[in-house]
C-alpha cells in the first residue's frame, strides 16, 4: 500500500479472495489515501482501469485474488496491450511452497500473460515488494504504455520487512523513447515541403504524446490534411478545418479514398492496423511513406516507410516543424469536398434526417453529443454502437473517446465508462452500448449503483446482434445464424439497482429523455429502440481497398 501510494495512485478497482487477503487487510488501513472500488467481475476491473487509464493520463491498477480472479482479467490485459494503455494488474498466488503443486486456485500467471504484457513478474520475497512495484508503474506508463502484472505470492504478502519508498527511471537495455536521428527529420521536411498532396493519418500516440498542440502547429504551418483513427479522433477538434474525418473500415469517404490519391502520407503515432488500412496490396502504393513512432517494431512491420522518425512525437513532431514551409495545398483541400457531399448526400444525412418513423443509431448518437455542447467523454462498447458513436459523436477536447480498438472486446463499455468517472469526475461520461455488450458485464450496474458513478447510458436497442447481422445480410444472403437478440426489460433492471432510467421510442421523445437523462446527478439508463436492421456505412468491405467504399448496403 505504501509502495502504491509512492507512485501516486489513488484509485483501485478490485475484487478480493483468499490469496489476495492480506493485501486486502492492509488496505483496510489506507482507505483514506487509496479509494477501492468493488467492482462485481475482475473483467470489469480490468476494464475499469482502462478507462481510468485512458481519461486520467495515469496508470490504471486492479487488485484481485489468484486464479479464476487472475484468469478474469486477461482479456482487459490483452485489450490493454493492443490498445496502449497503462494498467498495473496485482494478482494474489498462492504460496511459494505451493507453486506447481496445483494448489487450489493456482494458475501460472505470469506464463499466462507474458505474451500480451509489456512486463510480468512474480512476487516472492517481501523485500521485492517495493522495487517490483516501482518498476511496473516505470514500464507501464513510459515509451509506448502498456500492461504490466504483478504476481504475489501469499508468504510475500505476509513476511514484514523495512519499506524504502523507491522510484526508478531507468532499466537497463530497456528503451523506452528510441533516440531521433537528425537526418530523418530533414529528409521528413524536406519531402514535406514538396509535397503537393501530403495527407497525415492522426493516431492515439499524439494522444497518448500530449503533443495535441505540436499536431496542430505541424498541420497548420503546411496547410495539410489529416484522418484520424479511431482512437486518435479526438486529438484533433471535430471542427478543425484541416481534420477531414476518421479513417478505416467505416470511417469518411473522403481521407480514405484520397490515400490512395496523396504523393506523401505521414504517419503520427498510429500503426497501420488492418482495419485502417484494408487491402495492403493496394493502400498507397503512389505515395511516400513518412511513420513518426515511438516503437520501433511498428516500422515496417505492415507498411514499408520510406522515413522513419523515431520518438515521441511531442518532441519530433517540433523538429520536423520547425524545418516546414508555411504552404498551402488548397487545390489538394478542395478534393475532398465532392466526397464530403457524397457521404452527406448518401449516408450522413439519411442517417441523421431519417424519413421512417423510428429511430436510427446515429440521431441518437447526435442528439447526445449535442446536448453535451460535444465536451463529454466518448466511451462505447463494441459494434454497431461503437462506429455510429465514433462517426457522429463530436469532440472538442483531448482525450475523448474510450474504446476498445485492437481487440474489440464486447463487455468493455460498461466498465470503462465507470473507470472514466473517476478518472474525469469533472466531466459529463457518456457510454453508448448495444444489447449484446451491455449484457456480457451487466453486474457492473451494481457498481455503478454503489459508487453512485454518474455514467451517462445509452444502449441502442435493435434486438439484434448488429455488427455480425450486417456482415449476415451484406455477405452471407441474409441468413441470420443467432443474431436476433431477446432483451430482458431494462427498466425494470434498472429498478433493481435504483439506477434512473427511460426507454424511448420516437424522436419526439428523445430530446425530453436526453435532457432527463443529463439533468440527473448520478447514473441514468437511456434505452433507445432503434431501427432493427440498421447498418453502418460507408463501409470498405473484408479485404478491399480503402478507395472501393460501398455507400450502400
């Protein structure tokens, strides 16, 4: 506990047992300085530290017991490691004397996790107590964030011994910011600045960097458009004029049709992931590849670079800008109007404007995001919800969205949402779920109901299955294998938990809901009945080309 609160932290999300009980019992002695939550499933938090994470700009911690309370988080370890994000998971064991005797509840944690941590290491001797501790929160949060585990085993939990606060900056052969070449920064700005269609595609490291400020000088001095991925959209402002929208498999027309149209396409802390990317054979093969990235396994290992420049692109992006033209590319800017009009034409404002009487996903998302003044945080579940949420929310301030981007964990949005409380309690959160997440962790309504988190709800109700069901009708003629969804009722769920709560059905009743739903100090539940076959478009279909987008369905 003394080590934990060395580095700060001040909230933990958990869940206790047996091999974890003396842990527990110390905490009971901290409660003023560390705030534990009890979460309803070690999944949760997991999740919960994610979001905690991803919004506070700080590592994320979990305590749980050993075995199946271990096992519970790695899906959110594994999430965490794909998606960047800082947490520390400390995980009880059973004594040393015990291990590999398959002792009860004992599992080889730290084999279990190597491959999708940054660090996992077990706790055997008090006196590593403190050094342990130290290290995982250095590895978590430096260079490229990430998970780390600690495994603990009970007679380290139980022998006494001096503590020494410790802090430590410094691994050997561990590097977590690569050193920048000079030479690749001139070659970055020399190509830069003969660009005549330069397109920077804007990941979460500007986000991760705090180099938010550093993206925007970049852009503006050379006069260059940007996409943004799915974490990286609110780097930028919805409404800056140089951000031309998300990229990837249901992103805008416009900054993915046109990379495959750029001369020179600049990569700021993203990693060219499938969904980005679509059909490698074919995604810019016209243009120069400039990759700014702090790790340097990412470079070339989907895409080939022509200019790699290593760092942190808080301090690259300044150097690169500094030896940029002011340009302007206004001939290069006005292209993507004609599909800006095309996708208004035939997917915004249908989307947003529907003739049919119900419902559809995206007004609701809008109406939302509105309401909010487009200063909420964004955190979704994974689906359907999730791209209608990320295209039409709006984002004015940094460090907006939370989701679930690499491994696209169904069950993330609830728990994440309640992490994020606490990690921006200033800030209105706004969690947007469809039928089938909300319930892989719906117990975390009973966390929300204890802590009284003011998670915003809103779950779009198709009875469906949405993503599978469209991939269903649009690929697989329509044979829709266990995708209709049977919900419970919400409200009356709700009523269990003495959590707010509303079902609408009209658009006539949706601006008095959402108006309800924010004017609550505390949890509400907004359950939207939406059309039940909606889709999401446009959309680059498995294995095309980012430039061969169907509008349509």
């Amino acid at each position: 506990m003394r080590s934990l609160e060395h580095q700060g932290v001040k909230t933990i999300f958990g869940y206790p047992g047996g091999s974890i009980m003396p842990v527990f019992d110390a905490l009971y002695d901290h409660q003023r300085a560390l705030h534990h939550i009890l979460v309803r499933h070690e999944q949760g938090a997991a999740h919960a530290a994610q979001g905690y994470a991803r919004v506070a700009n700080e590592v994320g911690v979990c305590l749980v017991t050993s075995g199946p309370g271990a096992t519970n988080t790695i899906t959110g370890i594994a999430d965490a490691m794909i998606d960047s994000t800082p947490i520390v998971v400390i995980a009880g064991q059973v004594g040393t004397s015990f291990l590999g005797t398959d002792a009860f509840q004992e599992v080889d944690l730290v084999g279990i996790t190597q491959p999708i941590t940054k660090w996992s290491y077990q706790i055997r001797r008090a006196e590593d107590v403190a050094w342990a501790v130290a290290r995982a929160f250095y590895i978590a949060k430096s260079g490229r964030p990430g998970p780390v585990v600690l495994d603990f085993a009970k007679n380290a939990q139980l022998e006494k011994v001096a503590y020494t606060p410790t802090k430590l900056d410094f691994i050997r052969s561990y590097v977590p910011v690569p050193d920048t070449e000079e030479e690749t920064v001139i070659a970055a700005a020399d190509l830069i600045n003969n660009a005549e269609r330069p397109l920077v595609l804007v990941g979460q490291g500007v986000e991760l960097g705090n180099a938010q400020e550093e993206l925007r000088t970049f852009l503006e001095k050379a006069d260059m458009p940007a996409g943004c991925t799915l974490h990286g959209l609110s780097a930028l402002s919805t409404n800056h004029p140089l951000n031309k929208g998300m990229l990837g498999m249901h992103g805008n027309l416009g900054p993915n049709v046109n990379t495959n149209k750029c001369d020179v396409l600049i990569a700021v802390g993203m990693r060219f992931d499938d969904r980005v990317t679509g059909n490698l054979a074919t995604y810019a093969k016209q243009a120069k590849i400039i990759h700014f990235d702090i790790d340097p396994a990412e470079v070339n290992k989907n895409l080939k670079a022509d200019i790699a420049v290593l760092g942190d692109c808080k301090q690259t992006l300044v150097a690169v800008t500094e030896r940029l033209k002011k340009n302007q590319h206004t001939e290069w800017l006005d292209s993507f109007k004609v599909y800006e009009e095309m996708e208004e034409e035939k997917v915004i404002r249908p989307e947003l404007y529907p003739k049919s009487k119900t419902l559809s996903m995206g007004e609701v998302v809008r109406a939302v995001s509105d309401a909010t003044n487009h200063e909420a945080i964004l955190v979704t579940d994974v689906g359907q919800n999730q791209m209608m949420a990320a295209r039409y929310f709006k984002y004015t301030k940094d460090r907006s969205i939370v989701t679930s981007g690499g491994l696209g964990t169904m069950g993330f949005g609830l728990p994440a949402a309640i992490g994020a409380t606490f990690g921006c309690p200033d800030r209105t959160v706004c969690v947007f779920m469809g039928d089938g997440g909300l319930q892989m962790n719906i117990q975390e309504l009973g966390t929300i109901m204890e802590q009284q988190a003011p998670v915003k709800m809103i779950i779009l109700n198709n009875n469906y299955l949405g993503n599978v069901r469209q991939w269903q009708a649009m690929f697989f003629n329509k044979r829709y294998s266990f995708t209709p969804m049977l919900n419970p009722d919400y409200m009356k769920i709700c009523e269990g938990y003495n959590i707010a709560s509303r079902k609408v059905y009209t658009r006539e009743e949706l601006k008095a809901a959402i108006d309800e739903m924010l004017g609550v100090d505390g949890p509400f539940l907004l359950e939207a009945c939406v059309v039940e076959e909606g889709n999401v478009m446009p959309m680059t279909p498995p294995g095309g080309s980012v430039n061969q987008m169907l509008l349509e369905c």
